[in-house]
C-alpha cells in the first residue's frame, strides 16, 4: 500500500501540512499568551497607579484615609494591599478585611497567602511583577512599587487573578488539539483524491503503453495539448516510440537484406554442388572450376558473417580497441600502395597525397580497414581507364583524408541512406570475380562510419555526381 505514489503523495502532503499547522498553532499560542500577559500587567500596572493617584489626592492623608479610600476604590477582578516598610498592612481592599478568604469566582485568597520572599524581594524599591498559585491552585498575577506618598514610603501590591486568561489559553490548546487533527484527516482524504486525479493520466498512459508490442510500434500516446508536465512526459513516450519503431525497421530490413546476401552465395554453392553430383563422369578441370566457385562464395560468406560480428560488437560496446602512436600519412602511404596490384589490368590511375609526419593516436588496424573501405568502393565503382586520387592532409584542428573517384555515382535521392547497412548504390551492377576484398554486401560504410567514430572522427560525403563521387574522413589530432 505505502508503494504507492498516491499514497506517498498524501503522506508527504500531509506531513507537510501537520508541520505548516502546528508551527502555526504554536506561533499563534505563544503570541496569544505573550498578549494575554502583557494586557494583564499592563492593566494591574494602570490599577497601581490610579490608586496612588486616588490617595496623593486625598484631602485628609491617614491610614484611615487611606483604608477609606480602598473601601472606595473599584477595580474589576483586582484586589489592592497597602505595606509599610515593616511587613504590615497598612490598609487592604474591603474583601480581605476581616474576611480571611476574597471570594469572586474562581479567586480565593488571604494576605496570608503572599509568599513573603516575594514580598522581600519586591522591598527593593523597583517595581515587579510576579505570578505565584494560591492554595486553591488559582493563579495569581501580582505587581508591587514603593511610590511616595505626602513624604513617605509605602509598598503598593495589586493583585488579580488568572483564571479568565488561563481558560482562555486552555480554550485556545482544546481547539487546536481538536481541531489539527480533523484537518489533517480531511486533508489528507482531499489529498488522497487530488493525487488519484492527477495521476489519473498516468494510469490511462500506462495501460496504452502495456498494449503497445512490436507489431503496433506506430500507435502514440494522446496529449491534452496544455503543454504541461504529462504532455512532456506523453511527448518523451512518443519519441522513444519512434525511435523504436525506426530500430524495429531498421532490424527487420536488416534481418531480409542479411537473408538475401546469405541467400545468393549459398543458392551458388548448392547449384554447383547438385550439378557436379548430377554428372556421372567429370573431368579434373570441371570439378576443380566447380570448386573454385564455392571456394568464393565461401569466402564472401566469411566476410560477411566477419563484417556483421564486427557490426554487432561495436553496436553492443564490446570490440576492443588497441591504441598506439602511429604516422597517419605512412599507414594511407603503405595501404594504398597494398591496393595497386587490385587495379592493374583496368587502367585505373591511383594517385596519393599525404602530407608528412602526421602523428596520430588510435587503433592502427581499424584505419587501415578503414582506408581499405574506402579505397575497395573508390576501385569497386571507377570504370575502367578511370581515377582515383587519395588525399591526407592536416588542417588547424584534424586530418582529413579524402578518396574520390569517377564512373558510377549515388543518386542524389538515395545519398542519405550510403551509410546504411546492406546498402549499395548500383544492386544490378555484377560482383567482380577477381575482386575479393570487399563482400558487397553493403556493409563496408556501416563500419567505416564506426571505425571513424570511435576515435572521435566522422565519415562523411563530400559529393557525388556524373564528374566524381568523394568521401572524407576527418580524425581529430592528438
């Protein structure tokens, strides 16, 4: 239950919430006892000094004056007692003479009752106040000054009970106990369901997606066009579809293009195989061509499993790459020169430019294999009497070699698919039978643009057209 997103969203919401809530009620509480404290002493602190006031007016000042003007003082809930500097009560309000206990609701209290450490400490000439319980557990707020009265000194304690403000505060903590935890419970059911409408979209994206297989890799996810966080999210679905549908195509035209080249191959061997079995008596030169034939084929074969292992370790990240220091324009110098004897008798013309010294830092094995990509379809593709010219030269920030070459060209409509597998530009034109380094498969761009990529670099076409078709190479320089 807890695993749910819905349920960890309301959790969280609520957590947050009951944090937000409390800080507030406690905020709002000690706010509201800090008022209820301050009001309090301010208004004993206004009673203290209309009484003093009240008895600097007396027309006749005595200690009985000053018990008569108690007897007339009123004061709502505030009490008054008089001291001298010895302890004793001068005058106090009526309900504490000769009445041990003042009686109003909720306030008992005799002069008993004063703690007389308060009162020693009060008797330093500096008014304070003070809050101290009675016996009948009734709080008490107590303020005592020693004002002079007509030359002499006296102690003036008013007094009032807590119980109105302490009801107030208890009234204050029973909602807040009360009332956090209903909010909390309603919230967190408002939540609930607010995270089951958000998430609602989500639920209905996840049921399309489980119907979604490889046979109905076209369909998408539908957007509200809002342009929110699930359109984003539904538009992110959406492109990985298509880029599975394109990988999904690209394997299944893999899978018949790699088919048909077994196909053929195999189809010749097993026609040679049955047509020299047919015959009861065949000469030595006859079996020998016959099998010379499958010899070939067997080889192309071999290359093609060996270029489509190389395809599929470099696609899964797992084909181990062997750096070293090397002379670039040495290893385009010496395969060049390795690819002359596949030209004689065509009266092709292999023409080489290459700058010196250029140190590079890669795989020597796959740039020659790359080389010798380039210049198998540069020879492949030139007609007789053709050209073919191999550059290597260094600019400001990589090499760039370049091999071109006349006769047969990619029409410019199918110059975006020359690096795709099994692709060939010209599929009528006849295999060479004295031509054997490439498979003519249509694989040989797919590794070279691998090989090219990591060392950091890129193969690219540069033209093609009735005049010269070129490629380039660029390799970034150490």
């Amino acid at each position: 239950m807890f695993s749910s997103i819905r349920t960890k969203l309301t959790l969280w919401y609520s957590a947050v919430l009951a944090l937000v809530l409390i800080t507030f009620a406690l905020l709002f509480y000690f706010l509201i006892d800090q008022t209820v404290k301050q009001s309090v002493d301010d208004s004993l602190e206004d009673a203290s000094d209309s009484l003093i006031t009240r008895l600097q007016n007396a027309p006749d000042f005595s200690d009985a004056s000053m018990q008569t003007v108690l007897n007339d003082f009123r004061f709502q809930y505030t009490v008054f007692v008089i001291y001298d500097k010895d302890f004793s009560i001068i005058a106090a309000s009526p309900r504490l003479i000769g009445d041990p206990k003042l009686k109003f609701p909720s306030f008992n209290i005799s002069t008993e009752e004063i703690p007389k450490p308060m009162l020693q400490n009060s008797f330093s000439g500096e008014a304070s106040f003070y809050t101290f319980d009675t016996r009948a557990k009734t709080a008490v707020r107590f303020f005592i000054e020693r004002p002079k009265i007509h030359s002499r000194e006296f102690n003036v304690a008013t007094m009032r009970p807590l119980t109105i403000q302490f009801a107030l505060l208890s009234n204050i903590r029973l909602i807040f106990f009360a009332g956090i935890p209903f909010a909390l419970i309603f919230s967190s059911i408002g939540g609930y369901y607010l995270a089951m409408k958000s998430l609602e979209p989500v639920r209905r994206m996840g049921e399309k997606v489980s119907f979604i297989t490889s046979q109905n890799l076209n369909e998408r996810l539908p957007a509200s066009q809002q342009n929110d966080e699930l359109d984003q999210l539904a538009a992110i679905f959406n492109k990985m579809l298509t880029r599975l549908e394109g990988s999904f195509d690209l394997q299944r035209r893999f899978m018949a293009d790699a088919s048909h080249e077994f196909r053929t191959p195999l189809a010749i061997m097993r026609g040679e195989a049955e047509v020299s079995l047919q015959k009861d008596e065949r000469t030595e030169d006859e079996y020998r061509e016959s099998l010379e034939v499958i010899r070939q084929e067997g080889v192309r074969l071999s290359h093609i499993v060996e270029d489509l292992l190389t395809l599929a370790r470099a696609d899964a990240e797992q084909y181990k790459i062997n750096p070293s220091t090397f002379y670039l324009d040495e290893v385009v110098t010496e395969t060049a020169r390795s690819l002359r004897t596949l030209i004689q008798g065509r009266n092709i013309k292999l023409s080489v430019e290459a700058d010196e010294n250029l140190m590079f830092h890669g795989d020597e094995s796959l740039i020659r294999r790359l080389l010798i990509i380039l210049l198998d379809n540069a020879i492949k593709y030139s007609d007789d009497g053709g050209k073919i010219s191999l550059s290597c030269a260094e600019t400001d920030s990589d090499y760039e070699i370049t091999v071109s070459n006349s006769g047969s060209f990619i029409p410019e409509n199918e110059q975006t698919r020359a690096f795709e597998r099994f692709y060939r530009a010209d599929k009528v034109r006849s295999r060479r039978n004295d031509y054997q380094l490439g498979t003519g498969a249509g694989l040989g761009l797919s590794i070279g643009t691998w090989i090219a990529k990591v060392h950091d670099g890129s193969l690219s076409l540069k033209r093609s057209d009735e005049n010269k078709t070129s490629f380039m190479v660029s390799l970034p320089k150490p």
